[in-house]
C-alpha cells in the first residue's frame, strides 16, 4: 500500500508564470511520453509480476517515485497559470488577463475545464489512454518498454528545457532529466542481470525456436522494387545480436498465392453482385 | 512510393475454421502489439528521417513487409469465419452457424460491422489508435520503440499459437514469429551499428549533461517506508551502462516544501469559500 | 511525494480462481467507475487545489489510499487468472486451461497482452481514458463528481459480490464497499463543512446571479407536446434548494426565432447549389 | 427547439428476452452505423446548413426521427435483459440468472455499469465516439456520407434480423430496415435535387477545376508490379462519371525524386549519429 | 418520440463574430462539461428508468430541453465563424481573413472539416466520447452524476461568459447559466424527494450494510507518513451524514500480507529467467 | 505483399517552410478525411473482398497508392517544420525559432513527440482512429463509404490550397485534389458496373423487402409540430430513387405505446425507492 507526506520530492518554482508553457508541460503529465504513463506502467508490471521478486520490489520502488512526478509537473502547471503573459498583444485582451492567455496559446480547458490547473491531458488536450501502459507479463519485453518509455521521455524533457527560459522550471527539468538518465539505465541493467542480449533474446526466450520457421529468422528482407538499393549495416551481415545466427540479405518475394475467400454466405447481406466468386475451390497456400 | 502484387508473403491456411480464433486474430492486426502499428510505426520513423539515409531505407524497407503481414493476418480472419464452430452447444443455434458463432466467443462486429471480415480493431473490439505510432525524432529512441513492438508482438504471437490446433494457422504464426526475431535482433543491430550503450546513452545523447543535475543521474531512489528492504541488482551497485557514473542506492526524501498555489483569481469561478487562503508569500521551493 | 511498503491495505485471497471474474474485476479497475479513476481524480483534485489547504490535505490523504486499491484489484485480477475454469466444456479446451479460459469468457487480452495479469483498462478491454479524471477547480462541484464516482463505484463493488461465490473475493469486495460507504459520506461531509445547500448552491456561487437570468433559474421547462402529463415532485413546486427562488413548472416554448446562418463563404468549398441563401440580413433574435 | 411525448414511434416487444442479443443491439445504439450517429450527424448538419432552408429543414426533420428510434432501441436492450437465458448451461450460474447471463456473453457493463439498461456503446463496449458524426459544409459530401450511415445501418439492422427469433424484436427490425429503405432514397434524391452526377461532381464543385492537375484527374493509377493483371471496369475506361473526361489507365511510376530532408536541427535533441546527412542542398522536386 | 419546430428555445446573437470565441464554445457542445453529454445522459437514464414512472417522464423532459441547448450552442458556433477577427495582426493574412483566422487561435477543423460550422468535439478538437453518459441504474446515483454535470457545466459557462464581450454571446449564456441553476436544483430535489441524506446513503441503499465490513465503514483513513497533520473536519469526526455512525480518523495500516502470485505458467511466454519464484504456497492473506 | 522505391509519386516541394501550416497538413496524414483513414479503408475492403476479385484487385491498386499519399504529406510535413515562421512577433521567441513556432500556432506534439516530423493525429493532435476504417462486407455500402471519404477529402485539400500561398505546396495539393477527382469518380463508377440504382438499391439489395415494413419504405415522417412546414424536395413526391416505390409524406405519430420496464430486479442495486413500479403487466405494445 501506499503513503505520502505533503512535500514535494524536488522544488518547484516558476518565476515568470507562462500560460502557454503549462500547455506544454501537459504533454509530460498526460503525453504518450508522459509521467502518468510510466507511473502506472510500472505499477501494473509490479502488481502483475510473477518470477523473482526483486524485480517486482525495483518496479514498485521506482513506480513510487514517478507519483510524485506528476505531482510536480502538475504544481508546475498551476504555478505557470497564475501568471498572464508578459506579452499580451491585444488591447482587448489586454484588459483580463484570462482572455489573454486563452486566446494567446495556453490550452482553453486548463481554464475552461480545470479552473487554471492541470488535466489529465497531453499538450494538445487528449486525454491520458490506458492502453500505453505496457505489462506484457514477460520481464525482458517490459523493460524495453520502460527504456523506451524514458528515452522519449528524456527527449520531451530536454525539449521542454529548450522551450522556457524560466530559471526555477529549467531547474526542475534538470532534476528530471537526470532521473530519466537514471531510469534508462536501470531497465537495461535488468536486461544486463538477466545476461544480456544472448540470454534474453529472443524475446520470449520460452519459446521453442524449432517451432518458428528458422530459415527467416536472420534474413533481412528486401522490399524494394527492381533497381532500389539495398540499405547495408550490422543488421545485413554478421552474427546476430543473440549469437544463435547470422544475418543475412535476401530479396522478398510472394511465398503464398493469391488470397481465395469464400463467396459471401447467404446471412451476411452483401450485395447479390458479390455472390458469384471466382474462387474454384478452398484456399491451398 | 509503394506497389503490389496479388499474392501473399507466405501461404495462409486454415483447415478448420474457428471465428472465436479469428476473434483473437485481431489483437495482431490491431492491437497494441499488432501489425497495424510497426508498419505505421517504420513508415513514419522512415518519412520523418533526419540524418544518414541508410538508416531510413532500412525503415521504409522493413515497414513495406509490414503491410504484408496485415494482409496475410486480415485474410486468415477471413478464413476462420467461413466455417461454424464444431461445437455449437445450442439447439437453436446449430440449426444457424452464424448464430452460434456470434453468440459463441466471436467479436460480434466481425459479422454485424464486417460482414465476416478483418477489421482495425483489437481482440476486444477497440479500434487501432494512431497514438501507438512512436516516432520520436530520435533515432535510439525509435529503436527501443521498435524492439518493445516486436518483443511485445512475438510474445502475442506466441500466444496465439498456443490457442490454435490448426495446422495452417500454426504454419502462418511460425512464419511470423520467426520474423519477430529478425526485426527484434534488427534494431537491437542499430543501437550497435550507433556504437552500443556508451556510444547512444543516455538518450538523447545530444543534451549536455552537465546542464542535468547530474548528483542524481545514477541513484537508485528507495521510495519505501521505513522497514521495507531495499530491492538490489546490477541497478543498485557497480558501473552504470553508460559508463559515465557509479549506480547507487539512496533513500527518498522530499528536497521541496509544500506546494503553495494562489487563491483562485476571481474569474475562475472557484467557490466562494476557497477564496481564502493559507498560503503567505509565492512559492519559493 | 509519495511512499510505499510491500504489503497490501487489506488481504486479497482468492479460493477458487475464475478467469472469467478477472474479466469483471476489470471494470473496477480501469472503467469509468474504477479506482484508477477515483485515484488519479482525489490526487489532480489535491494538486490543483487553491484556499484552505485542509480539503487539499484531505484529497491527498484520500487520493494516496485508492492507490493501493488498484493494487488490490491488480492482484485479485492475478489470482483469478491461475485457476482453470472449473466447468470448462469442451473436450480439446480441456486439456489447455489456458485456451478454455480463452474461449470461455475471460478477456483474451490479460492472456494475449498481459501474460495473466491486470490491464489498466474496463471489463469490455476498452482502456482507462483520463477524460474522468474530474478535476474542475471548484470544490463543490468536485465534490459532487467525487461523490458520483463513489456512489456508480459502490452500485459496481455490489454487482461483483453478487456475480461471485468466492469467500475470499467475497472478504475483499466487503471491505472495498465499506470504503465505498465512507467516501461517500466524507464528500458530502465537505458540501455540510461548507455551509451546505444555501451556502453552496448554485455552483459556482462566486458568479453574480442578478448577470444570469433569473426568470428561468427556477423553472421547471414542460417539453412535452399537448397532452403529455407534466411530472409533478419536489422540483415542481416549493422553495428551490438554494431557498432563493420557488419552483414552478412552465411550457417550454420557442422564444427565439429560426436560426438565419449567412451563406457559405467563397472559400469554404460548399457545393455551388448552395450559394442561394434565403435569408434576408443578419440574425436578429 | 424540440418537443417529445411518453410514446415510442413503433412498438418494441420481446417475447422471450436474451442478454445475448441486448449485447448486439448495442452496435445499433452507439456503433459506428447506429443511431446516436445517425442522429447527431442529421441534426448537426442542420446546424450548420448554410444555403436553401429546404434541406435544413429535411435534415432537422429526419434527425429528430432518428432520437425516437435510439429510444426505441435502448428499451429493447432493457427489455431483452429482464430475463434470464432459457439455455444456462452451468450449474451454479442457473441458480443466479444474472450470473448466468454475465457469464454467458452479454455485455457485462450492461450490469455491472448500467444497472440492466443500454449504454451509449457499441457491440463490444466501445463508446460512442463523436468523430463519426460528419457534416462537413459540403451538402453532396454529406449525403453520400448519410447514404453510407444508412447502407450499413441496413446491412446492420438485416443483420441483426438474422440473429434472432424473437417475433416482437424481428416486428422492430422490419420497421427500422424500411426507415433505412427509405432514408438511402431521401438523401440519394438531394443528389437528384442538385442535378445528378454532372452538376455535383466533382465534389466540393466550387473548387476551380483548372487549378488541379488535370492530366491526373480521370487516370486509374496501376500500382502492381511487373505481371500483374490490370484490374478492369466501368472505371478503367469511358467517360468518366461527371462528362467531364475519359477515364484511363496507367501505370504508376514515380514522378518525385527522393525526399531530402535537412540535418535535424540543434535544439530537436536527435542523437549526435544523425548530426551527419547525405543531402546535398534543398528538396528541389 | 420527438418532435421539433424551426425556432430556437432562446435567441442567439453574434454582434462581433470571433472565430477563437466560435473554438471556446465547442467545450460547451462536445466537452465533458458540454450539452451532447447531459442531453444523451438525461435521455439515457429516461430510456432506462425502472421504477416510479414520473422520475422517467422528468429526465425525459428536461433531456428533450437539452438537445435544443445543443442546437443553439452550434448556432452560437456558425455565427462567431461568420467574421473575421478584428486584430488580424499578419499582413500576409489578413488579405484572407479566412487565413488569420484559421492562423490566429480558431478550431482548424471548424473550417477543415465542417466548413465553418460545430463539431461533436470539445475546445481541443477532441471528439465528444459516449462513456461520460452516466446511466447506473441508480436513481441515486444518477441524481449525483447530474448535478455533477451541470455544476461544471454551469462553472463552464460562467467562464465562457467572462471570455467574451458580445453582448449577443452574454445574453445567451445568462439563460443557459440560469438553466444550470435550475437543473442543478432540479436534480437535488429529487435526492430530498426520495428522503433525503438518511433515507438515500449509502447508495446503493438495497445491499444488506451488514455484509460490508463496517468497522472500515465510518473512518478516515490517514495514509501520511508519520509527521504529516492530520487534515481535520466535519469528516473526521460527529455522526455520519447518513446517521448510521460516527467519523474516526485512524491511521492506516496495512492489513495484508504480501502479494505472492504464482511463478509464469508455460503457456504464457514469460522470460526462462522469471520461472524460479520466491513464493512459497498460495496466498493465505 | 508490398513493394517500395525509394521515390515519391510526385515532387514535394517547400518554398518558404510554414510550421503552422505544417500542422493544418495534419489532418489530410490522420484526420477523419485523411491518407491514413482511406489508404486502410481500401485494403481492408480488398483483404476482405467476397466475390469477383475484379473489385478486390482495383481496392488493392488504389489502397496501394494511397500509402504513397501518406508519405507524401508526411515529407511536406518534415519540410513545413524546417523553416521558423517569417513572422515572429515576440522578441524573447525570436532568439529561438522553435520556441517561436511552437508558441505561433504549429501543433507542439510535432516537436515535443515527433523532433520535427509528422504525427500518426490529425490537425488538433487527436490520434487517427481505426473505427473510421470502413470496410462492411457490402460492396456497395462501401463504394458510398469511399466516395464520403474522397469528396470530405476533396474539401479538405480544396480548403488546405485555400490557406497556402506556397507554390511547391500548390503545386503537391494540386495533385492530390485530381486523385480525389479521379477516385470520386471510381467509386461511383463501381455502382454503375453494378447496375445502378435500380440494382443496388436498397442496400443490401440481398434482403427480402417483403420481410421489411414497406408501408413505412418510401414515406417522408414529419416530425414537425404543428405549424412547422414540410421540407419538400425530391425526396416528398414522385418515383423513389430505387424505382420500387414512390415517395410520399406523412406526419410522425406515435404507434407504440408507452415503454414499460420491469422493476428492477434485486441483484440489480437500484435504490430501493425504485422498488415499486407503476408498470402492471409485460410491454404488449
């Protein structure tokens, strides 16, 4: 179960409150890339973690941590709101700064919806989706989700810092660059403690390779038509990453025939035009 | 640009139909993990691709035996719907297969929305959304993308061949699991052929790192209360991955004050009762 | 900032693992209704909170427990999933739990996506959306929100106890509808530490009522065609709930003319045919 | 304005309710071809109507009709789900008709969420999603997409006739497939009314047809490779269907070159490794 | 069924179109807070209602009042697109006032898609999304969800108000405003109506309160590490607001053990390394 | 399968880069009309084609060059975002370009998700859709479906040439509107190869009318109350369309009664104030 004390984990502070940067700052709350998203990602892998439970105590531990992130960028977000922008260009607007801001690039529901606080949003107001929360109950599989989730991350945080000039938000992003740098390698310590590329791929290494059809697990497929230049590099030629083969290069073509559905059944109310079918006997190859 | 022919990749079959097993077909067509999203996800990252062109041949080539795959999986949903389940349970049902397949495990709108066809919808119905394409800008960032999809998809695929007996559609998934490998050991080449993790981490390696605060780049924050132990691993101790600092484990504690935000302004319609506030002064931590 | 131990608020046991409740359990998950909602609710609630900090600290409190019912349904969800079906009815799904638990009414997805575990979506697979993360700036209309979400959450907890015999699920879903029971009141509590109906009422009170327009803000508007029996109660007669108007039932009739839109403008790509308008000068009422 | 009485438009009976088919019904409700779409997308379109009043008032009269009959589809989902299935096949589910129903394919959010009522989702438990609703200020656009909703709102609608036999619940189906008959002439006759296929096509018909490159506007592009058979047809030959040209097939070759886009700039964060490019100058075709 | 007239239920006037005014009211027609919600959600619990018919006649009245809120919201729309803004503050733009417009802050899909007219969408352009139709089954609870909707709703349109100075626009918000006084009233009543707090909580007030645990079913969790202040208040202590207990703060502890799930089954494609678990027999606690 | 070159199929040309027009191009990529939406809608109606294969293999063709469509506005995209807008209007933003493009009206998702390329979204961000994948079963259901979506698309691209001075994106529009001239064109043209309306009508054309209501198939139902005027048109009076019927008008009456609910039943978890019930009977009518 979970606690809280009334403080925040890192400070937060906003000298010069800028609407238009608390829309920005949604895409780190409610974005893809976002700290809702990796919160409960890893909750759900720890909730649902079956094997050795260091693991699931790292997940927990660190899932722990980014609940307060949300808090933070969400202080942020308010903070930024109390402001108007420092440069209102409308005379109109000019007389209340709220129009100002809404008119001027914030988004309109952190007012409209939200009272000037944070929703549960990304940077263009879309709401937070469950379904970027990826617990795939396969350890290794999870941890590249969560690498992945931090390294895009990383990269909205440094965009952020790129886009303010605001000494005490620089500050924050800096703290939270820093634990983004920490966050990616720690899942890839965990591909590391379970032995690496050749102990962990592929992925799932539980199942028996002899079932796949092995003659195209290290071929790199051309798909170009004649005349398109093969693109070359440590995937075209060489061992395979997991050791267990070598890739290769190998022109694409139709291994099937050509598709043959049945003519549509009587109950399915296609057109009466579709009833007839060229399709002379069941599907083959 | 793109072109076809009328055939298939690799021969789809299916020797007993079953619309429940077409139902769980979607979730790689649609889902999160399907088909839909890496071929959307290798064109965009292809389209979008700033810097050595290799790199993007490699995505567009890779995406383009995608589309493929979406087609030989929507025409095996195809297949398994043109024949009733064999063990239809209810009188009234047998006497119409639809009938029974629907009211059986079936996705519903295969037949109500498809007229027994494929659709761009998950093994639940839930439409494909555009959010799961990542493309980052950054080309580290991608490649995690794309090893998280592809582990992600050969673990569904394993899956799915657990819960089939069909010889064909067993056949059709080897083929595709074996492709998963390649494309997982594909990417995984990339970071490699960029220099492996001391060349490309952290992501993004274009940062500079000393504008991070750097003292908690490799900490490994223990959020637990008093009394919990702390999970340790190749995280908690010994060089990080990229080789620029030492992991290492430190209790959390919050290093901010309590949050103090404004009283509502006045146009934000607040209730009058919050118009007091405890708060003195601005936010200073 | 936030902490956590190992530990769960209240023992999840489960005696007889169903697949298909874990299916059900989903809803109190990640539906409209659930405790991810509830959570992330009470916490954006908490961090965007302005006035007296004792509601925000309470939010807070609140918000940190629902937390670890997720966690709570998280695990239910888990140990649901390790038992096979016990009336499983088909002779080849009985020699695969897995595949007859598939096929009898789980959702395929904790298998296909989650490898038995928890999604953070609702019992139909649809995911968590943050669109009901209600967070709107002014406590008495966030308490109502809070109080419905308690009130649809409370009705749910009670269906699933009805939809199952486990002791165990039994245990947990009576403690889950005692919390129930107290958030409830505890929301309501805040209208009464408000100064309840006439102090509160209408939301938002800080907008002066003599700018809307009053002759309707007590009206009860009949929009039934002639002959429709008016449905008498407390809202058609008597003092309103504020005790600043009476109630009073009246025949909603037009009191605005048809609405005259200009033409389509040169750009707008409408069809030529619709170039001719009818109407004769601006819209005047 | 709008006006109701307390009386359905047709009478909806179920002689023998199914959970079953109130799960189905669903799709009509809140599907993609279902009523709330239908619905709102009349009314909407009526809204925004611009030009001759004569549609406008078409549209408002046909939307209105359409929120009768999400009336009298959400009663026969109540009505469908006041009995228990007549074929439980379970044991402990029979002693409990709810259990059994959930259990045995209804949409258990008609339970768990509703209470027993229809939801404002689809077959699977999708929401209803505004995005479909289209009116797009081009009245040719938006009667072929009201030709659309209501073809498969047929196809639906027979669909659903298939499914069950249910006198009273095949009664309804008759009168809202010959709605359906109805409403694909109403809005097929508005083509009629502006003057067929000569005088709307192509659509939006106020763009200036010598502005678009012409050489391309009645050419049928073959994409497929080398050796594969062009698909012939009333489109790949003739006059096309506005008079305005000939239709005529061609091969699909490339007419750009590849793109070339820059180096990503300092501030997007990239990896260093896309710092080098292989352009040489600016996109020139 | 329905019916309608050509006339508005309340002038709408536009003295001074404004296309960003014109993106503000879509959070008032497709918002969560919006018009499209109350209507269906009031229609929907009408559809549904069992029980004393004359709840269903009202929700069903004042639901059809609603959809002419809708319609005069998408008129307020059309009419603000009419004009371009007065501040076009781009040479280049402001020959095409459509241009500055769609440049200066508007809803692009208003002109896009809709050719100047309202969109199913909120302020964001996000589609209006059918789960927010609450209809529990509930009376109770939906009386709950009500004045939830029109709370913000009326929040939302007081802050519509403060952003405009068209006094066309204001004139028309006054009377929506003083609706939401009414409805928010209305839905009060029916809470007194059906006895008030005591004869209402907790709701559902059909589930036997002995088979909750109700030694949980009056406390105030506090879930604060120690040090933090307990947040005190009419919730924390005195009688309940149903009158069947008394508030208590305690602190809360977890009463659970660990979570132990069992290690991977074979099926599911787990990494090898997971399959060893701590875990030590089944979850007793 | 699927083949590429590494070429466009027409030049994509940027003269003077527009980051906010970068945005609007957004929606042809993702939105409702766009590349994404048709380019899946094609293939999937030929994945799933029943029928002669002449249909599936012209679906196929044009699907395929969609993708092409796809990279096109994506590298225009890519191009758009190259450029810092030519009119910076604040000093702070014109220091820093991108800050100033993302603070002037581009979508920040393209620098903060994507470092400056395009997104899987349409122009407010909201991420493309799969339930927008049309795709019945009924090949003439899904012409209409097609010809909606190039006659929306026509409009949008008509609309995007209207908000462009920039001759390269002229000129690339210019294209795009002739291919959606052509395809208008196709879709139709597939209706006439089929007959026309007096064979596809009513669609499905493979349902008995006689098993639907045709007292009811060819009437225009007047919702109006009294005093509104009937819209007349085409669709009132003379032939219907299909040539089975004629059009007539008639006044909307009710001919069901007034729906009847059972009360709730006890597992239901209404209140208990719903217990009774004014309902005597079961619904006859």
């Amino acid at each position: 179960m979970f606690y809280h004390d009334n403080k925040l984990q890192y400070p937060v502070r906003v000298d010069t409150p800028d609407p238009r940067f608390a829309r920005l700052l949604q895409q780190a709350i409610g974005g893809v890339e976002g700290e809702i998203r990796v919160c409960l990602q890893y909750l759900f892998q720890a909730f649902g973690a079956r094997g050795p439970v260091k693991y699931r105590d790292m997940l927990m531990t660190t899932g722990t941590e980014e609940i307060g992130h949300i808090q933070m960028l969400a202080t942020a977000v308010a903070l930024n709101l109390e402001g108007a922008p420092a440069d209102t260009q409308e005379a109109a607007a000019a007389q209340n700064p709220v129009v100002a801001a809404v008119m001027g690039g914030m988004d309109p529901r952190q007012y409209l919806s939200a009272g000037m606080a944070a929703l549960a949003a990304d940077a263009n107001g879309v709401p937070f989706c469950g379904s970027h929360v990826y617990a795939s109950g396969n350890l290794a599989a999870d941890m590249y989700a969560n690498v992945t989730a931090e390294a895009t991350g990383r990269a909205l945080a440094c965009r952020l810092y790129e886009l303010t000039d605001d000494s005490g938000m620089k500050d924050m992003l800096s703290f939270l660059i820093a634990r983004d740098t920490m966050h990616q390698q720690q899942w890839l310590a965990v591909i590391e403690d379970l032995g690496g590329h050749t102990a962990t791929l592929p992925i799932p290494n539980t199942f028996d390779q002899r079932a796949e059809h092995q003659e195209f697990s290290y071929n790199f497929f051309l798909t170009g038509v004649e005349g398109t230049p093969a693109p070359e590099g440590r995937w075209s030629t060489g061992p395979s990453m997991d050791g267990k083969g070598e890739f290769r290069m190998r022109q694409a073509e139709p291994m099937g025939g050509e598709p043959r559905l049945a003519p549509p059944m009587s109950g399915s109310y296609a057109q009466a035009q579709q009833g007839v079918s060229d399709r002379a006997g069941p599907q083959l190859d």
